[in-house]
C-alpha cells in the first residue's frame, strides 16, 4: 500500500461543490456518494466523500468541472477553510506592463504627391503608423484598399480582405484591443455593417480609423456621391450610448491630414474616429504635401498583447451590475465632454464681415467656397463656415457668427443631416432665436454646383440670379 | 493551477463564494472544458502569451477565471477577434472558445472563413444541443424531436436538421487538426483533455488552424440531473455528432507568418514613390489668357480613349508648374467601356470648384461627347476633337473655337491606338499653349518613367498632334 500513499488523495471544500456528481461514476472505488445535506452557504446539496477505500487514481478530480471543486489534498500545511492558502502560492511576479510612447521619426522634405482621395488616406494612415487593414471591397472607397494591399506587405504590415464588413470591424476590434492601429475603408452599406462592431468598440475602450467614402443612399441607392451618413456617424454608432469623433476632410490634402489626426485622437480617447469622405473627394486627384515626420506606434499599457505584461487586461464592453454600467457611461460621458471641448475643428472663409455665412462640408464645402467669392463679386458678403468635425459640431465657432450673420445657407447633399447637426449644437449653446436658415440640398449622388449654389442664395435674398 | 485567478475579482467583484466558485449550473460541461484548457496552457506553458477570446452564450465570463489576456467578443465574431489579435501579435497563442449559437448560427461566416484560412489560432468548439444563456431555445445543433422552448413540439423538419460542425469544418482546406469530443465518461475526459492540448500545442507549433468539437450537457434546460444529461449526450448526441478525429494533417508545414512591421522613413517614402526631386518649371506665369484665376478643362470619350490619363497629364503638369490641380473623373457602374469623362481645374492658389460644368476647354473623343459637352463651352473657349470620328459639330457658344484633329488616324499610322490620347495632348497644346510644350512632355515622361521604351512614341504621339494643329491653322 506505500506506494498508493504516496498519490495524494482528493480534498473537497463542501461550499465549492455544486453536487453534479460527475465524480461519483468515476470512482472505480465507490468513495463518492450523492450527498444528502444542503450546504448553508450555498443551498445546494455537495457530494460525500468517504476516502477509506481512495487509491489517488484522480480521476474524480479531472472529473470535477468547478476549478476550486475537488483538488488533489497539497500536504499538511494547510489551512481548510482559506482557499488562497490552500490552493498555493501564485505567479506574482508579473510586473504590469508600462506604456510605450509613440515616437515621431523625420520624414525627408518629399515633393508634393498628385494622388487621390483614397490613396491620400491610405498614405495618411502609412504615415499615422498604420499597419494593419481590414476591410471589404465596396465602391466607391476600394482603390484605397487596394493601395494598402499592394503597399502594406511591402511594410511587413497585415492586408486582410475579410468575409464581411461585420467580421471586418471585429477583426479591428482585436487588433486595436491588442493595443496597434487599424483602419479599414468601406462606403456607406458597408458603414451600416460596421456600426454593431463600432458600439462594441466604443463600450471596450478600443481605438480604430473608419473612412467612410459616403454614396448615395438609402439601401443599395448609387455608388455616386452623397452626404448620406452625417446622421449614423454623428447619431447612430451602434446602439447603446456612443459618440465618436467624426471629420470631414474637403480636399485630397485634408484626407491625408485628417486621416493622421485620427489616429492621434482614437488613441488619445481610446475610441473609435470616423472620417466621413464623399465619392467625389475619394476620386478627386489633387496635390498632396506630406508631414515631416511618419510614427512609429509605441505599446499602450492597457493592451491585450498576448504577454506577461499584459496578461491580466481586459477587452469588455459588459458591465453586468446595473451600478457599474453606470459608472462605465459616467466614464465614457466624460470623454465625450472632454473631446467635445477639445477636438472641435472648422475652416472659416470670408466670414469676418459675412452677412450671409454659407455652411457646408466634404466637396459641398469646396463648391461653397467657390460661391462665396462669385457671391462677394456681385456685391453679397459671403462667407463660408466648413466644419471639420461634425461630431463634436464645431459651435465654439460659429455661436460668436451667429449674432452677426442675417443668414445661414447650409449646402449639403443630403436631406438635412448637416443641418440638423448644426441646429442641434445651436440649440445646445442656447441661442434660440438664430439667424434664418435656408438649404440647398441635392441627392442621388449629384452634388450642389457653384453655379447653383450662387443662384439659390440670390434666391434667398431677392435678387436676379442673371448675370 | 496558476491559470486560473486565485480570486476571481470579475465575478460579481469576487464577493463570497464567487470569487472560486463559476457561475456555471451543476453538471454543466463548460466548467471541464474550461479546467482542460487551462490544464493545457499550463503544460504547455504559454500563459504568459495566451490571448483568449469569450464568446456570446453561457462562457461569455470566461474571463472572469481565465488568468491569461482576455477579449470579450459580439456575437459569433470571435474567430474574426481572434484574427485581428493573431495578425497584430503573431506570436502570441489565440483561443477562440465558442458555443453552438455562437459558433454554429450568428457566426457560421467568421468561422467557416477563418478555418478556410487556416490561421493559427485554436477553437474550443462546445455543443450542447440548446441555447443556455437565453433560456433553451433551439440550437443549430439540437437534435430533431428534442424539445426547446422555441421547439415545444420539438424539432422538426420545417427546423432543419442539426449541423455537424466538426464535419463541415473538416471538410475545408484551412484546419490542420479537427477532432469531436464528449464529457460523459472518463475514456471521454481523458480525450477531451488531449484533444484540446493538442489544438493548442498545433499553435504553439505555428502549424495552423485547430478546432475540437465538445459535445457538452446543459443538464438544466435538458431538465435533467446530471447524470441522465450525460447519458442522454452519450445515447442521442454521440448517434448523431460522430465522435472522433475528422482532420489530422499530417506534418503540416510551419505557417507564414507576418513579419514585423516597419517603420523606417526612408521605406515609406519609397514605397509611396515620394521623392525630393523638384520638377522643372518652364512656366514664367499663371496662363491667364483663359480665366484670372482658375482654369476648366474637361476630357470626355468612351472608356479606353485615354480621357481620364490625358486629364490626369493635365493635372500633373499645372502642379510641376507650381499651380493648384484637380482631377475628378466620371464613375459609372460599369468598370470599362461606357463613358469616361474628367474634369480638370488648374488654378492659380486654389482650386475651389472641381467640377466643371462649364469648361474653358473641352477635349472630345467621340461625336455624343462633343454633342453632350460642346454647347457647355464658354464663349470664347477651345474644343480640340477626334475628327477622324467626329464628323458634326454641334452648335457651339459665340466665339468658341473648335478644331477637328485625326487622332485615330495619327495613332494607327503610329502603329498603337493606345496614344491616341497624347496625340490630343499635342493637338491640346498646339491649340491653347496652355502651358510651354516642355511642361506638358515633362509629365508625360514622368508618367512613363517605368516604361521608358515608349517614350520616343509618345513623344512622336505628341508632335504628330501639335502638327496636324498647326496644319488645320495654316
């Protein structure tokens, strides 16, 4: 029998049994049976052990499913009624991971690139630090995926075409969780498809780029430009209580500038940036000068990276008690409040003496700017007011204009998304007697000319539109 | 064991019992699938590179014990998670730990095409027959007749049958290892516990895409005791999920993994074909003959005319000469064939309005593109058209000059119809002198800077389309 003694025999906590009995059937020596008392801490009714006959074969115990149910009895310095004692000492070790900083290393002074709108994301997000895309083909924003699959191997970095534009956003959400900076390029019904993965993201804390090439709308609608989704990037990530920073780039150059600066701000809030292009911007080749510097990205300490460092972080958007969701949207209020003070971003033109200000974003800005000085050179003082953020709508701005101005043209194509952006932030500052507003809206994937623009604002103001 | 918390401070902050106890019911077959898992990263000693993924459905907290990296997924998107951890770390060791809603119904796409993949992460696979979170609704795996409460009559055909995953998975190219387990006995518990060990000794191996299938008892919405869940795994489940190795390459090759990323400046700006050479500028000022401050072109032809890299020229030789450039073409659904049309703006500091539907200066390649853009010519603008296609000219605004060149023809005396464009862009210059004749061959040669062997061509292209101009002129 000395060499029976020397497997350790089963011990059981009785408050950690659930008495499921899966140990019973596998004692060839019938020392288990189904127990007969209910345990007062539990209320449940444990298994009884009666080890005379034990040999410590241990199959009751890789039988037992609880990980603190029966365990193999660890010698006699223990204590039965601490399970920390009793289960060893553990791996304490770990030193928590410490953030790695970016770092900024100098480009060399490079010639202006003549790229489109696409590319100079794409070219955005190399320069950002980005290595990873993941994404799905959808006209009008494949030609930047395209690029980043034929330059990132180049980079060493990771091109995947994924199954979906749902399994796409996920596989963002992995990689940004494991604390690197991902991208991917989609259009509006593969936007639609990301938003359940966004709503995640946000509740997880995790940073991502989403350019959005905007097209016409609703359902399949055209591949032509439109301004379709100021509403789902500024109202509707996902369900639940989200917000992300949303930017609206007008030119190829400020595709590539916005798309480094989103990188910047999803790291710096741990949330997701949308950039919100139109069909139009995605396909305009223009001139593109570059920053000099590209980033390097460091390791953010909350990272989920797959090493000891990091080992005991959590991606998680559950919060199961009631008082800890709370707590986790008080957080996430906080940062909404903090981006909405510090990241709001417009362009302004002309507007120092505007009488009529023009509002407009993406290439609908562009055009607005061109009928501001058609509009001044037939004697109305136009200005233009682009914002560069729709969410946060950039209101510090325009609140002072809008004692000033005696009207507000908003130029968009869409039906109103801009506008109510825009009417919601002016309701918010308090100012509840604005300026009239008129619109100038197109759909279908035609967007408001000079031209036309410049006739409906002499429209607006009583005056013939013939030259 | 080290790989489960000594506390579980994420179950319900670890207070009283459950900081060692799981939330699952008795009899439940995750609570095993979860102690051989961690068995196994233990031996193989990789906790401190394991990422673990939890799933939608009863292991959802399966980060409350694991003392690993843990990520929460949606809904069936964990292998799609797992992805995006695996390509962001490639060394680190990725589970995705899945039950039959989440793996077999909401997300057969995430896994089918991971597993087609073969990405080296291990799936924990465990079927029981019935939705447990939600309240034992029907599974993708529930047996036909059995009960559920979306099934009160229990399964029928107007369900469909059960999906075999294992089956299914085993049957794709990607998975280098797939094997169905059960619980229910000893024998059975000894080769789970392998079974799962081997899945994730195959990454750690870097060998590829692993799953194991673990047929587990959900006594409380089988309603049950445990035991009779066990039996009625190993009589009804086992008779229609086969249990055993489906897959088993043998010696697979290592697979390829990503590399590290690179970060250096000189790289990128060659992998974008930056360059810090200036472009030669012959212009001495803004062609101002035109509009003061901003110039409209537009191109317009059927798709392989050549509009959109005659604009693109256009464009590119306005910004050598140190002028703001835009280029927007038309995009219709179809890819090629159809019409092409482009508009270009060169403007002295600032192109405002890209589009130009009102060019100064329209080049035509066929006779609709002329008869849908001539008349949108201002007065006093240029038409340059293919005359070897075009024969009508439309009604034209006062003082609009429009000049009919064979372009066709010159490139197919050439000998390749693809020039036809660059034989408009010398028509184009003879015509306007927009730019000096060496800004415009300076973008073309830059253009072909890969393919300097058609230079010559291009350049006779060039002066051929000059000539016939200054022909048509004189």
């Amino acid at each position: 029998m000395s060499t029976v003694r020397e497997r350790p025999k089963p011990l059981l906590l009785p408050q950690f049994c659930k008495g499921c009995g899966r140990c019973i059937e596998s004692c060839a020596k019938h020392c288990i049976t189904v127990g007969t008392e209910i345990n007062p801490a539990t209320g449940l009714v444990p298994v009884h052990l009666d080890l005379e006959q034990c040999n410590g074969c241990g199959l009751c115990i890789s039988a037992c499913p609880e990980p603190y149910g029966l365990r193999a009895e660890p010698g006699k310095d223990f204590v039965l009624e601490d399970p920390k004692a009793l289960f060893g000492p553990r791996d304490k070790a770990r030193e928590a991971a410490r953030s790695i900083p970016d770092e900024r290393l100098p480009l060399p002074l490079v010639e202006p690139l003549v790229v489109k709108g696409t590319y100079a994301a794409a070219i955005g997000a190399l320069i950002a630090g980005c290595r990873h895309f993941y994404g799905y083909p959808i006209t009008p924003s494949t030609e930047g995926a395209e690029l980043m699959a034929k330059l990132l191997p180049k980079l060493q970095g990771v091109f995947m075409q994924a199954v979906s534009e749902t399994a796409a956003v996920n596989m963002m959400y992995g990689c940004g969780g494991a604390g690197l900076r991902a991208t991917t390029f989609t259009s509006s019904p593969g936007f639609s498809l990301m938003l359940e993965g966004i709503s995640y993201m946000i509740g997880a804390e995790l940073p991502a780029v989403f350019l959005n090439v905007m097209r016409g709308g609703p359902g399949l609608g055209n591949i032509a430009p439109e301004q379709s989704d100021i509403k789902l990037a500024c109202r509707g990530l996902g369900h639940g209580n989200t917000h992300a920073v949303v930017l609206a780039p007008s030119t190829p150059q400020e595709m590539l500038d916005l798309t480094i600066l989103a990188f910047d701000i999803a790291f710096r809030y741990r949330n997701p940036v949308v950039i919100l292009g139109d069909g139009y911007l995605g396909q305009m080749t223009g001139t593109v000068r570059l920053p000099d510097f590209v980033v390097k990205p460091g390791l953010p300490d909350w990272a989920v990276w797959g090493d000891k460092g990091h080992r005991e972080n959590l991606n998680c958007s559950i919060f199961l008690s009631e008082s800890d969701l709370e707590a986790h949207n008080t957080h996430l209020n906080a940062k909404y409040a903090a981006m909405t003070a510090a990241e709001q971003r417009a362009d302004l033109f002309e507007t120092d003496d505007a009488d009529v200000l023009l509002v407009a974003c993406n290439t609908p800005g562009r055009m607005a700017k061109g009928a501001v000085r058609d509009l001044r050179a037939r004697g109305i003082k136009a200005g233009l007011f682009r914002p560069m953020t729709l969410w946060p709508f950039p209101i510090d701005a325009l609140k002072p204009m809008l004692e000033r101005v005696r009207r507000i043209v908003v130029v968009e194509a869409s039906n109103g998304q801009l506008e109510d952006e825009m009417r919601l932030a002016i309701s918010h500052a308090g100012v509840h007697a604005p300026p009239v507003i008129n619109s100038v809206r197109r759909f279908g994937g035609i967007l408001p000319q000079q031209r036309e623009i410049v006739e409906r604002v002499l429209g607006f103001e009583g005056k013939e539109a013939a030259a | 064991m080290n790989v489960f918390y000594d506390k579980f401070e994420r179950h319900d902050h670890g207070e009283g019992l459950k900081g060692q106890a799981t939330h699952y019911c008795a009899g439940c077959g995750h609570g095993l699938a979860h102690k051989y898992l961690a068995e196994a990263i233990e031996e193989l000693g990789v906790q401190d590179r394991t990422v673990a993924v939890s799933p939608v459905g009863c292991s959802v907290f399966l980060y409350y014990y694991f003392n690993v990296g843990n990520t929460q997924a949606a809904h069936g998107r964990a292998p799609a998670v797992a992805i995006g951890q695996k390509t962001a770390n490639p060394d680190s060791i990725v589970i995705s730990y899945q039950g039959d809603g989440d793996l077999a119904s909401i997300g057969l796409a995430e896994i089918v095409s991971t597993a087609q993949m073969g990405i080296p992460i291990s799936v924990v696979f465990v079927n029981n027959a019935i939705y447990g979170m939600t309240g034992g609704q029907l599974a993708p795996t529930t047996l036909m007749g059995q009960k559920t409460s979306t099934t009160p009559e229990g399964r029928n055909e107007f369900f469909g049958t059960p999906i075999r995953m294992a089956e299914l998975i085993a049957g794709l190219d990607g998975p280098v290892y797939v094997e169905r387990v059960a619980l229910y006995d000893a024998k059975q518990r000894v080769r789970a516990k392998k079974a799962i060990t081997k899945a994730l000794k195959l990454q750690v191996e870097n060998k590829g895409f692993a799953f194991v299938e673990v047929l587990a008892e959900c006594p409380t919405h089988l309603g049950m005791n445990p035991s009779d869940a066990e039996k009625w795994v190993k009589e009804k489940m086992t008779a229609v999920f086969p249990l055993g190795i489906k897959k088993d390459v043998e010696n697979p090759p290592d697979h390829a993994k990503p590399g590290t990323p690179e970060f250096n400046p000189a790289h990128l700006m060659e992998v974008f074909e930056g360059t810090t050479e200036k472009a030669p500028r012959f212009c001495n000022e803004f062609p101002s003959g035109w509009a003061t401050d901003d110039i409209a072109l537009k191109f317009a032809g059927a798709g392989g005319d050549g509009a959109q890299t005659a604009a693109l020229l256009v464009a590119r030789a306005g910004i050598n000469e140190g002028y703001d450039a835009t280029h927007i073409p038309s995009y219709g659904p179809e890819s090629r064939g159809g019409t092409s049309y482009a508009d270009v703006h060169i403007a002295r500091t600032e192109v405002l309005s890209p589009a130009s539907p009102s060019p100064h200066i329209l080049v035509a390649f066929n006779a609709p593109s002329l008869a849908r853009f001539g008349p949108t010519v201002v007065p006093g603008g240029t038409i340059v058209y293919d005359s070897s296609v075009i024969v009508d000219v439309p009604a034209l605004a006062k003082g609009v000059k429009a000049i009919g060149v064979p372009m066709t023809r010159i490139a197919s005396e050439l000998g390749r119809l693809v020039v036809k464009n660059v034989v408009a862009l010398g028509a184009l210059q003879a015509a306007t002198s927009l730019f000096p004749e060496e800004t415009v061959l300076t973008a073309i040669r830059q253009a072909l800077k890969s393919k300097c062997a058609m230079i010559p061509l291009n350049e006779e292209a060039f002066a051929r389309g000059s000539q016939a101009v200054r022909n048509h002129e004189s």
